[in-house]
C-alpha cells in the first residue's frame, strides 16, 4: 500500500495498511499485525514484558503518524493565516492537536 500526506507534498511512504495490532502467539504478544491481521515484525529480544511493551509503544506511534503529520500541517497553516478568521480557525486545530495528544499518550 502506498500512502502520502499533503504536508510532504510529492512524497510517497510504502508500508502494510494501517492500523497495526499487537498479535500474541503462543500466549504472549510477540508481534506486530497489520489491519488484515498479518504479522509484519517480530519481537525476539526481552522479556515477554518488554516485547510487549515494545510492540504497543511501535503501534502507537505509527497509529498515530498521520494524526501527527495532519496536526502539524494544520499549525503551520494556521500560521500563515494568523490575520484571517483567527479565533474560529484556533479552536478546530486546539481540537485537533488536544485528539492527537491523547492518542499519542493512550489516553
């Protein structure tokens, strides 16, 4: 699958499809899965602890990545337009950037 995001216009990112899940085998969790629930990357290293606070720690972040880019696409617009309709535009992007937030955090 080939994504791309209009904050880095012409770039194109290859990857599976989104989001990704922790998958357990053999009763712990030990990979990572893609939407279609296919194991995409394995965690050998640690303690099955580690493994499976390394795996939730990878998910978040790339479940996040567009939600990231989008919220920094829309501040630096926000930017380049701080003289027109300041005060609606300021609370759809507070909202955005505060979900975004929460979801980086697993809130």
């Amino acid at each position: 699958m080939t994504t791309s995001n209009k904050f880095f216009e012409g770039i194109a990112t290859k990857h599976t499809p989104l989001p990704w899940y922790p998958m357990s085998f053999e009763g712990t969790i030990n990979y990572i899965a893609d939407s279609d629930g296919i194991g995409i990357f394995p965690a050998k290293t640690g303690t099955p602890e580690d493994r499976e606070a390394d795996i939730n720690f990878i998910i978040q972040a790339v479940n996040t990545y567009y939600g990231l880019l989008n919220a920094c696409e829309a501040a630096l617009d926000f930017t380049d337009m701080l003289d027109e309709e300041l005060a609606e535009e300021s609370v759809d992007i507070n909202v955005m950037l505060r979900n975004v937030l929460i979801r980086v955090r697993g809130e």
